[in-house]
C-alpha cells in the first residue's frame, strides 16, 4: 500500500461516515448458475478463483472486500472560479468561462453588439457581465485553445485565418478542422509572474499576438507580431458561478458508496441500485473475472448504501443496455471489456439478481429499449467484436431473444469515423407511432420497425448537427425530444489532441409521425457524457459532463447544470455540484423531485478520476413554497382507463414520468407525460395515458403539480 493509500485511508478513517456503514456482503455468492450455458458461463470455478486485488493481497472473489476505504481519494479539488496558472502550458481543470481583459486599457473582449452572426467585430468595450463578454477556452491540442463566446457558442477567429499583421479579428463557426479552422487556434502564454496572471494570445497560425492598439472604445482587436507591451497582456477573470441557493437549487454533501455508480436504476421500492463492473475502481486488468460491484442506495439514508459483489450470474455488467421492465425489474444485457452476451435481471422485490436466456451476440456498449408490449429491443454494441450488431428482440415471457434480422447497423455506421465509435451507445426511443425513433449519435437519423422481420427507414438529418457521441437525448413530452451536447470522438484527449465538446441544441419532435428538426439557443456550457434528466415541471436537467471528449478525465468537468425550459427553449445554469462528473457518471430523477447526480471513472487503480459517490440536488422548484400532496393512488392502472387520485393542497395539473435506467449517458426509459385531468378540491379523476406507444408498459412516478411545484410521487404501474 503506497503512501496515498494510506493517507486515502486516513482521510476515510477521519470522515464522518463510519465503515460500518459499508458492510460489503457477497449475496448469492454460493449459488449455483442454474440455467443457463451461455458462453461465459463457466460456472463456480471462474467466480471462485481468488484475485489479486488492487490492494496487494489476495482475496477470494466471494469474501467481504473492504472496498471503499479505497476509493476515498479525494483527489479532485474543484477550481472553479479560480483562473489556472498553467493555461497553455498542458491540460486545464477548469469548467468556466472568463472574461479577457486588456492591461493597457482595462477594456473587455466583446463581439460587438452582443451579435450572434458570423463576421461581428470581436471589438473592446466596457467590462460588464454579459455572455457576449464570456469566452471559454476549449482546447483543441496541447496548449491550443478555441476561444468561443457564451451567447453565441461561436469562435473568435482571425479573418480568413490570415497570416498577416494588423488582421483583425470576428466572430464564426468554432469550425473542427478544414478551411475554417485556421485562425481560430489560440496559445497563452503567460508573461512575468504577477498576480493576477497576466497572458499573451498568440495566433497558432500566423505566431501573432492578440492585441487593441489603444484604449479607445469598440476599438477592434487584430494580430501583431508579439512583443510584451501592455496592449499585448490580457488579464483571465474567471466569472462566478450561480451560488447555492432557493433560486439557483442547492446540492447535498456528498455521499460515499462501496463502489462507482456507473449504471443506475431508481426502482419501485423508491430505491436505488447502482452497479459497476469486476472491480471496485478499474474496467481493465490482466485477468478480468465475470462478476460485478452493485449498490444498493436509498436516499432516504443516504449515509448507509449497501455494497455487493454479484459473482452467480457470471456476467460482467460494464457498459450494458439496460432497461425497465413491465413488471419494475431492471434488465441488464450485454456489456464487459471482454465482449457478453449474458443477461441479468435485477427484481427489487427479492433485492436478488438471476440470469436470464443469453443475446445471440456478445454486445459491448449496445441499447436495450422497452418497446410497447414489453419485450426488450437490444441494437449494436459491436465495434470490438466486429459481430453484426443487428438488432434482437428479448421475449420477456418465453424468455428468448430472437434475431430481428432487418434491424441492421448499416445506417448508423454509415459515414462514421473510427473516433465515432459509431456501434456505441446508440440513442433509441418508443415514438408514439409505435416505431423505434434512433435520433444519434449519428446526425443521420434512423426509423427502427421491429416487426416482421425489421426495417430501417431514414428519419432525415438531425438540422445542422455533427456526429455526437455521449450528447444528451430526452423524451421530455410525447413524441418531443431535446437534443444536446456530444462530441465526433469518443474517448479522444488521450493521444496529442482534443475535440472541443458540442453546445448544439435541438428539439425534434415525431409526434407527426416524421422527425421534424427545430435548432433551438446553445446549451450555455461545452458537454460530453452528461446526463439529462427530466423534471416533473417538464423542464429537463443536464448535468456534469466535460468539455472535450476523453474518457476518464476530469480535465475540463462542467460543474455548473443547466436547467432546459420547453416553453422557451431557452437555459438558465443552476447551482454548481461539488464534484465533476465525467464518464461513466448517472443522473436519475428521485420520487420526491430531487436529482441524484453520481459516479464517473473506473479508469485504472487509484486514478483520481474515480468518483466512488452521489449528491443530490433539490431543484428550484422545491423552495417555491408549500408543495401539493397526492394522499392516495391506485397502484396500477390500465391503458385507456381513467383513475381517481385524493391530493391536498393547490394542484394544478399532473404529470407522468417513467422510472428510468441509465449508463453512459444513455437512458431508453426516461419519459414525460401531462396528464389530463378533472374535478376539483380533494378528489380528481386523471385520464391514463393511451397505449404503450405513448406510455411503454412499467412503473412510473405520478406527480401533482401547483404550477412549477411538484408533489412527492405516486408510484403507479401502468399496464
Ligand atoms: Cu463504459
């Protein structure tokens, strides 16, 4: 045990949550495989055969593992709202935008006019705290930074990528490469070692500095061959972010678990399961074995999850499809670095996990979706294999999964990169015309027909957008989806260079049957694998994520969420969490309306990017006054049908959301519903939803509403 162990074990040792709280208990660990010879099945020799765990010594795989004092290394401390010194000297670890202020004139960077259109002056002006004046820096290879404006999501950029002195400097596209990236590569440096640090902006392609020439208002900015003047200094101010607040949310302590939340469920009971993969803090390793880090986490305790080690189902969950199930149990099929066609179920009646029948094809990074009858669509997941891919549908009663041979990959991978890892992850949704609606990652929208036999339809291009792996996608009203975020490259930043993440936002609506594409305002903030979320108001959050698109890596964390309001298509950024959530981090929407936020890493032993912990954030809405309460429900309704509901207090509408699982910033389950309604006072009469196009079959979290405030949740099975 190094020396940052045991300080990790003395920090641990020091916090206020007790070890006793950890218990990590090996359930089922002695029971037999019992039905199944799929083929990573190798019975109880595999899972029984001892490992050489992280911390040196050897242990046997079904023994208590004391997991967590491990993980307690809080490596991270956050920077936000402090400028780094190191900027153009390597990777930064900020998530913030600053403001550029000029040493000789004590004047701010800003497109002029505040403008959105390409070609505005990126001119001087009086320092303020619009977003015209907010840039963020994100880097595009080591020390070269895209320097784009808040309210814009658009480059500064020396006009025509120009070379020559005296070449003044606009507004345009923050173009990936080609023509239109020249002249939009920025390098820092700074100069002296003053405080506050003051930098020069050197233009990657001519050498030139960024400079105003004097102090006049609006003056324009050009490049000049680089001296140490003042008018060549710029001073970074970093612009705070929202605080803690009724008006911005608040966030909880954070909260320790046995092992990193990387997939997550929020089950029928009101609790949460979390699982892992083979290991408590690395996917990889010499010697994988097929079991996986589970927790079980109620947020009505937050300060006593417990841990398990599931060895019987012999199935390494790591990067799965998941999905909920028409009776609240969760699946999980496929996933694990070696390639699974293993299924598992998890039935939070029994808090057990057994096996199911395996897929036809060993999955890696595939979607599983709950499609209208119940049964379980699973799609991709076959980059590493170089399997088909093609889709296979899970007969939850006969317990089969069946080729549905026309549900090819074809038209995803199409077109795709390498980096695109386009076989990953693929988003797919129920639309209301029963059909599976795939809007990315691929900007080449699909239609899925699962019936006979399968067929792939286009669904059109999603507008203007790029390929967009790890973006957000919720369905956050009936056949009406928000598109955010993503990046073209997949787990790049590790080699010499880094993609700036998406801002591109977009609402797709398929209500009418064809995908109808509406670009709507920028996120405010650069994200790649963060999660959204939709809130019982019918406002989506998204939070965590980073600004580039590198796996395991804190560099470049997006504390600060955003709240998405559909009545305006506009932003509003919320108060920052504590912790970044990069890869491998979950968002679920709780029964009570708050957000349990978590997880990011399994990079490797003891990397600081392993965030084994939750938070929880109570959104706006939950300080807005009393909140309506909903005394009685049925516990399951059926399709069509129209249901009574006693509530007290203000209620002003209802709304439905299904009880959702996610991984990798991928949730199938997620939607969002109004609910009509009538009566007045104690007693209402609600109309369930129609069918299982609208509503797949499952149980969902009832809310009342006083307007924006919700009630605590009913759960209500719908079938
Ligand atoms: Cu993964």
């Amino acid at each position: 045990m190094g020396i940052e162990r045991a300080l990790d074990w003395e920090m641990f040792g020091a916090a206020a949550v007790g070890l006793s709280l950890f218990a990590v208990t090996a359930i089922c660990a002695n029971v037999a495989v019992a039905h199944d010879t799929g083929p990573n099945s190798m019975g109880m020799d595999k899972a029984t055969r001892p490992l050489e765990h992280s911390n040196g010594s050897s242990v046997a795989t079904n023994d208590p593992i004391p997991v967590l004092a491990l993980l307690q290394s809080p490596h991270f401390v956050p920077s936000l709202g402090v400028t780094p010194a190191a900027f153009g000297t390597g990777r930064k670890d900020v998530g913030v935008y600053h403001r550029l202020r000029s040493v000789s004139s004590g004047l701010c960077l800003d497109v002029l006019g505040g403008s959105s259109n390409n070609g505005s002056a990126i001119v001087q002006f009086t320092c303020h705290s619009g977003e015209a004046q907010q840039w963020y820096f994100g880097q595009v290879s080591s020390g070269n930074y895209q320097l784009s404006a808040k309210h814009s999501a658009k480059c500064m950029r020396v006009e025509g990528g120009s070379t020559a002195a005296g070449a003044l400097l606009s507004q345009q596209v923050c173009a990936r490469d080609g023509a239109g990236f020249s002249g939009t590569r920025f390098i820092p440096r700074r100069v002296g070692t003053t405080t506050p640090a003051k930098y020069q902006l050197r233009t990657h392609s001519a050498g030139m500095c960024l400079q105003v020439p004097d102090s006049t208002l609006k003056a324009r900015a050009v490049q000049q061959p680089c001296t140490t003047a003042s008018s060549f200094l710029w001073t970074f101010e970093p612009v705070a972010p929202p605080s803690q607040s009724d008006v911005n949310g608040r966030w909880s302590p954070v909260y320790p678990l046995p092992s990193i939340p990387s997939a997550a469920a929020l089950l029928p009971n009101r609790k949460v399961i979390t699982w892992s993969t083979w290991n408590a803090e690395t996917f990889g390793g010499s010697d994988p074995v097929d079991r996986t880090y589970t927790v079980l986490f109620d947020p009505r305790n937050p300060t006593a999850p417990t841990g398990s080690i599931i060895t019987h189902t012999d199935h390494n969950m790591f990067c799965p499809g998941t999905a909920m199930l028409a009776d609240g149990r969760l699946v999980v099929n496929g996933g694990d670095e070696k390639k699974s066609a293993v299924t598992s179920i998890y039935d939070y009646r029994s808090n057990t996990w057994s096996r199911a029948a395996s897929m036809n094809e060993e999955r890696w990074y595939n979607t599983s979706v709950t499609v209208p009858d119940g049964d379980v669509f699973t799609l991709g997941g076959n980059r590493t294999s170089r399997l088909s891919g093609t889709g296979e549908i899970w007969d939850w009663l006969a317990n089969t999964w069946n080729w549905v041979p026309g549900a090819v990959m074809d038209p995803i991978v199409s077109g795709a990169t390498k980096e695109n890892r386009a076989q990953e992850h693929p988003r797919l949704f129920v639309a209301p015309n029963g059909k599976l609606f795939l809007p990315g990652p691929t900007p080449n929208m699909q239609w899925y027909d699962i019936g006979s036999g399968g067929s792939v339809k286009s669904a059109g291009r999603r507008g203007d957008d790029e390929f967009s792996q790890n973006d957000v996608t919720v369905p956050f009203d009936v056949g009406k989806l928000l598109k955010t975020g993503g990046n073209p490259m997949y787990n790049f930043g590790t080699e010499d260079g880094y993609w700036p993440s998406s801002r591109n936002s977009y609402v797709i609506d398929v209500s009418s049957g064809s995908a109808v594409v509406t670009k709507i305002a920028p996120m405010k903030y650069p994200r790649t694998f963060a999660n959204g979320v939709v809130l019982p108001n019918g406002q989506v959050l998204v939070v965590g994520g980073l600004d580039n698109g590198a796996g395991f890596s804190d560099d470049g964390a997006i504390l600060v969420p955003e709240l998405f309001d559909p009545a305006t298509n506009s932003w509003t950024e919320l108060a920052p969490m504590a912790k970044p959530r990069p890869y491998h981090s979950v968002a679920l929407l709780l029964d009570d309306g708050r957000v349990l936020v978590g997880g990011g890493g399994l990079c490797r032993y003891d990397c600081p990017e392993n965030h084994p912990d939750v938070q929880i954030f109570s959104p706006p809405y939950l300080f807005k006054g009393p909140r309506p309460v909903i005394q009685s429900a049925p516990s399951s309704v059926a399709y069509g049908s129209t249901f009574n509901v006693s509530t007290m207090g203000t209620v002003t509408g209802f709304a439905l959301i299904r009880m959702s699982s996610v991984s990798h910033s991928t949730n199938t389950d997620q939607r969002y519903m109004r609910l009509a309604s009538s009566g007045s006072g104690a007693t209402r009469t609600i109309s369930a939803p129609s069918s299982g196009n609208v509503a797949p079959p499952g149980f969902y979290l009832l809310f009342a509403l006083d307007g924006d405030v919700p009630s605590k949740a009913a759960v209500v099975q719908i079938k």
